[in-house]
C-alpha cells in the first residue's frame, strides 16, 4: 500500500483495537481533527504573481499544542500532510512529550526560487495559517528543504501579527533569535541512538560496522557524519541524482565538504549506482533518510542489512514491513528513529518559555535518556505483544492521546 495517509489508518486502527478501544476512538484519531487549506499569493522577482498551495493539519490536541514541521516541496499533497500530522502524534507520544501531532506544507520547488521569492512564501504562509497556530496552540518547525532562516522569517512574520516577541511559535530558529544548540542535528543524534541500540541487540560492534544511507540532506549529511567520526563505514550514500558505493567506506569529511545546501554531491562523481542498488547493498545497518515508499514488497525480499533505521518518515510500506519482519531485520520505525527532531524542538520551546538557556551537553543528554526511553517502551511492547516494531511503535506513540481524549471526555 503505498497511500501513506491508508496505510498509517490502518496500523491507527490496529493499534487502538491492541489497546482496547472501539470505533469510536479509532474514528477520531484515524484522520486529523482540522486540515486547514491555504492560497497563497507571492510576487515573484520578475514581477509576475504566482499563487501557491499550502497546508496545516493538526491531528489531536487532547495532550496539549499540535507540533510538527512545515515542508515546501513540489509533491507535497493534502493527504501525505494529514498522514504526517498523525506520524507527528507517535512521535510526540513515543517521546512523552505534551504535544498531539501538527504538520504543514506547500506545494513549490524551493530550488527553482529565489532567496527574497521563499521569504515572501514563507511570509505569506504564516499570515495563511496564523488564526490557527501559535505558541499554546500549534508549532511549526523544519521540514523537508526548509530550515532556520525560513524559520526566522516565519517567527518575524508571526511576531508582527501578534505585535510582541514570540520566540515559541516555532522551533528550529537561528541560535541568536532563541534556537536550541543541538537542534540542527537533533535528527541525525537521535537516530545514531537507536543505531546503537540497535548493534547491540544484534551483537554488531559499531567499529567497522557497515552502514548505508539514502539521502544525503539534513539527517542523513549530519548522520553520516556521526558514524564516521564513531569509526563505523559509511559504504553508501545517496541523493535525489544518484548513489556512491565503496565496500571499505567513503570518504564522508570530503563528501560533506562538497556537497550544496538541498544535499547534492553524487553528480559531481563519474561512478555512481542507481537508489534501488544502494537500498540492496550487502550492509549491517540500512537507514531510509530521504522520501517515503522506497522500501516497498518488491525491493524488500532484497534487502540485505541486519537492521533497518527509518530516518526518514514513510520509507517502507506496510507489505514490505511485514516481509522483514518475517526476514528476521531488526526495524526501528520512523515514529521512533527519527523523533530526535522533535524532542529538541521540544526543548527548544521549553527554553523560549522559561528565557533560560542550556548548554549543548545538557541537550545532548536529555535527548539520549527520551530516545532510549522510547526505544525499551516500543521494544518491550514489540516482544510482550508479539508484534512488529511498527505496530509496536503506534501502540506506544498512540497511548497516551487515546488516555487523554477519555480523560477529556471527548469519545
Ligand atoms: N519535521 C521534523 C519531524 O518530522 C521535526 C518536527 C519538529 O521539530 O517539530 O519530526
């Protein structure tokens, strides 16, 4: 099933029947609670107005604020935002922290525009969507191709609708405009936990340990980064053009240094393989860090990691998920793997509202005990449940909304 809106309702459903709740709790969190739709006009640099579409979906707010990124991407469509607004839900839930699920996103190409065109989109976007978000009621951060300045633009924008300084209306800001240290590599930090957590499990050291990523942008440049510097081999690397093998590691310092702004580096080699040979590598560790539905019932049979990490959200479908977990490869699901960006934006809010700031290590700590926390809560269900990771995964992540929509008294 590659509708990735389908396939998260059906593992929501199964979820709640896991824990006990009827159709009417599985009709209320199976699709989000608003879907907002937005136009948004924006003069271009030659003059001309072209008028994009954009999104916000808020899945649930029975546990607090939605949360969740904003994406500016040309596939971006109504579906996958309401999806990821519920993946956003997990997450939070899985993590523990007071937040239901948000998402965003706009339908545009941010290679193709200019730096003033994506600061009158990103303007434009927050005056669209300002009735419904803010600091108490949902936050925005990055996403797929936007990140601090478009966040700064956003904050600036918000800060003149409300006229006072609103720090905590999104997270992933610039440091100096009331960032998280650590934010930035959130992701690719939380997934090198569940890595490791991983490697042990399967008694895999993480010296020499061979590791291939697809998608060289946020989480995968940073997360390729971390494994070389843990003395693992990085054999595979990939972006949106093509791939790069070497059986004895890549060069990663050599390939971060070239590499652009949107993650670009394989076109400037000769040698390159195609992303469906990277994902069949011979490797220990598989991490999906770029789009959705690249592992699906056709690849999967042929996929020859140990473990797979979701660094990316959606990467496998739920046919393929059930063809490794009966191949015996340890999974570790994007509403886990890849909640390290959330649960920094997390502190970063936290940070905003208390005008106190911490250092790098304290981050870097915090995040360590939530990830590992989240991991044994899943792992334990996983094996006690006897079920796979995924739904493991959901059943954690969805938990504590279902407690709090009865609390609330809402079903
Ligand atoms: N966009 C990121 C995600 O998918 C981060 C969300 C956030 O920091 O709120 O998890």
């Amino acid at each position: 099933m590659s509708d990735v809106l389908e396939s998260t309702q059906v593992v929501i459903e199964q979820a709640l029947k896991r824990l006990g709740y009827g159709q009417d709790m599985i009709d209320l969190l199976k699709e989000p609670m608003r879907l907002l739709t937005v136009r948004i006009p924006v003069r271009m640099d030659d003059g001309s107005t072209v008028v994009f579409t954009g999104y916000r979906s808020q899945h649930n707010d029975s546990v607090g604020p939605t949360k969740g990124g904003v994406r500016f991407h040309p596939a971006v469509t109504e579906k996958e935002v309401k999806a990821l607004s519920i993946w956003m839900s997990l997450k939070c839930g899985i993590a523990d922290l007071p937040y239901g699920g948000g998402k965003g996103g706009v339908i545009c190409d941010p290679r193709k525009m200019s730096f003033r065109e994506l600061e009158r989109l990103s303007r434009g976007y927050v005056r669209a969507v300002s009735q419904i978000v803010g600091p108490t009621k949902d936050i925005p951060a990055p996403d797929v191709m936007t990140n601090s300045q478009i966040m700064a633009w956003m904050m600036d924008e918000y800060s003149h609708i409300r006229e006072f300084d609103s720090p905590g209306f999104i997270t992933g800001k610039p440091i100096v405009l009331g960032g998280s240290k650590g934010r930035e590599t959130a992701t690719a930090r939380g997934v090198v936990i569940m890595i490791h957590e991983a490697l042990k499990l399967k008694n895999i050291p993480i010296e020499g340990a061979r590791i291939v990523i697809q998608g060289f942008g946020n989480a995968g440049s940073f997360l390729a980064k971390f494994m070389y510097e843990a003395g693992a081999r990085v054999i595979g690397i990939s972006d949106v053009n093509g791939a790069l093998y070497n059986k004895d590691g890549l060069d990663i310092p050599h390939l971060l240094d070239r590499r652009d702004s949107f993650g670009n580096v394989t076109n400037l080699y000769p040698k390159t393989i195609s992303n469906e040979e990277l994902l069949e590598l011979d490797c220990d560790v598989l991490v999906p860090a770029a789009i959705e539905n690249q592992i699906t019932e056709e690849n999967a049979p042929r996929i020859q990691a140990s473990i797979i990490v979701e660094a990316a959200n959606g990467p496998t479908t739920l046919e393929a998920t059930k063809i490794i977990t009966e191949r015996g490869i340890l999974l570790i699901p994007d509403v886990l793997a890849s909640a390290g960006g959330v649960i920094v934006s997390y502190f970063e809010w936290v940070q905003n509202n208390q005008g106190y700031y911490w250092g790098e290590q304290e981050i870097d700590d915090k995040l360590r005990v939530m990830m590992i926390r989240g991991f044994e809560n899943v792992y334990e269900i996983h094996l006690t449940r006897k079920v796979d990771m995924r739904l493991a995964a959901y059943m954690s992540g969805v938990r504590k909304m279902a407690e709090a929509v009865r609390y609330r008294g809402w079903v």
